[in-house]
C-alpha cells in the first residue's frame, strides 16, 4: 500500500532524479551505485510503477516518475525548511510570517505594505512567495500562507473563510525617458495620442482602469508592449521603448537615478493593495500589526 512508503527509498529516488544519474547520486549519497540502483527497484516494485526508463546510457524520467519528482521535491523541501527551523537557536523567541506576493504587486510596495511586521519588537522570520492570485488564495485557504498581499479583494465565493483589508490607496503617474517626455509633456493627457505605451498585462486590476481613462478621453496610444512583471515593465521604460505607468508611492525611486521623469498624473486612477488573510489566522501578530497600521494611517 502507499501509505507503507518508505520514504528512505523515495529519498534515493528522489537524489538520483536530480543528479541525473545513479553513479552521480550514489557519490553525493556516500553508497554504492549497486545500492542505491536495488533501493529503487524496491521503491518501483512497492508502487507497482516503473519511475525511470533507459535511453542510451542515461535514465529518463518516466510520467510516473515525472509526478513523483514533483511530490518528493515538495516533501524534501519542506524536510530541509524543517532542520533548518529546528536548528536556529532564537526558535522560541521568532515570530514566523509566511506572506503570498502577487506578481503584479511592485516589489517597492511589497515591502512597504509588509514593513509593519518587521518593525515588532520581538524577531520576525519572513518567508515571501510570488505568485499569480488564485494560486496564492488555494495556498492561503489551506493555511500554508498566513497573509496574501494583492492589488484585489478576495473574491465573494471565498469570503466565508478570507478576509480582505484595503491597505493603502495610490494615484497612478505616467513616466518617461527625460527624450520621450520632453515629447509629449505639452498638452498631457492628450499628448498621448498614438504615444508609445507600455501597459501591464489583462490580469492586472490597473490595466483596466487605464484603458477606461484613455476611452474616456478619446486617447488612442500605440500600446507597444504588454507585461505582466512591474520590474520588466520599468527596464523597458527605462531604456526608452515607450511611456509607462507606476504607482506614485514609487515616484521617487523611478525618477531617482535621473533616467527617468515624471510625466504628468493619471486623475482618477488609483492603485489599492490588500491584505488578504485567513479568518482563522487574524490572531497572527504579523498580520495584525499590517492591518493596524493601514487602519491607523
């Protein structure tokens, strides 16, 4: 039965898959390759599936092992995270906050929006994932995150068990190349028309208030590039391939270098970030002090 797996063999699985070849794992293992080639082929005959298959001189993954390399890695991972953990001697004196980024989320506001945490007197160990939403809001309902910082709401469906928190508010700026804004700076907004556009991409919440803005105005930009990653975005801005927009709580630091300029505002656009937490993990000191901070600001 697979609830009797040893993981012990899994492990030598799991070593051979990714040092690509029995010899090599057996020299990283400290053992034989005759041992650690027979603890497979007892893993293999206890699952009843083949997990690698020859291809010339070297081993290839089968599907089934393709799926169990996913499934060890997660579990050896983990392993590794929890000797680690173990081992720091300031254990019992370390508050630990497992935080979900999302990936439209600038990384300057991420770290503005989880400062409150790190600013407790006790320690704080942060543990930061990037990802795309939903994924972060599965990880979130089954408690392997303990806060999801986000440019949205969780969505109704989830709302019996998450919570969300209007953290900040932000207008939203154009920026340019000092040459692209010299161009276009007379007659803003409008100016705009067949301009150079950089956009994020359709997942994100602000692309759609911009494209809203500029209908609103009859401005028809040449959008030249779209991007789902801020930081990408920025390069692209910053090396003059088109105008782009950014969070004003960001202004200083884009135009800081003497690249970049400001452009003019985005009236009425704003950027809102949230927190997003379990309602049974509200009681987390990490979480609470994020939250209390927004509320008193």
């Amino acid at each position: 039965m697979l609830s009797d797996l040893n993981y012990k063999h899994l492990h030598y699985f799991w070593a051979v898959a990714r040092a690509g070849s029995v010899t090599a794992a057996a020299r990283q293992l400290g053992m034989t390759a005759q041992t650690v080639s027979g603890q497979i082929s007892r893993l293999e005959q206890h699952i009843g599936r083949a997990l690698f298959t020859q291809q010339g001189r070297g081993l290839v993954l089968t599907e089934a092992g393709r799926m169990a390399l996913g499934y060890a890695d997660r579990i050896f991972q983990l392993g590794e995270e929890l000797q680690e953990m173990l081992a720091d001697e300031q254990l019992d004196h370390t508050l630990r906050l497992s935080s979900g980024i999302s990936d439209v989320l600038p990384k300057s506001i991420a770290y503005r929006l989880l400062q409150p945490a790190l600013a407790l007197p006790q320690r704080v160990r942060l543990h930061c994932t990037e990802g795309a939403f939903d994924q972060l809001l599965h990880e979130l309902s089954s408690h392997s995150l303990d806060l999801v910082l986000a440019d949205r709401p969780a969505p109704a469906a989830a709302q019996q068990t998450l919570q969300s928190y209007l953290l900040a508010r932000c207008p939203v700026m154009i920026f340019a190349t000092p040459a692209l804004a010299e161009r276009y700076q007379s007659g803003f907004p409008h100016s705009l028309q067949r301009a150079p556009l950089l956009l994020p991409s359709r997942d994100n919440v602000l692309r759609g208030q911009l494209e809203h803005w500029l209908d609103e105005r009859g401005i028809r930009p040449d959008i030249v590039g779209e991007f789902k990653d801020g930081a990408l975005l920025h390069t692209f801005g910053e090396q003059g391939a088109g105008l782009f927009p950014a969070p004003a709580f960001a202004a200083s630091d884009i135009t800081g270098s003497g690249k970049l300029c400001l452009l003019g505002l985005v009236e009425g656009v704003e950027e809102q970030y949230y927190a997003i937490a379990n309602r049974r993990k509200l009681q987390h000191t990490a979480v609470q002090a994020i939250i209390q901070h927004a509320e008193s600001e």
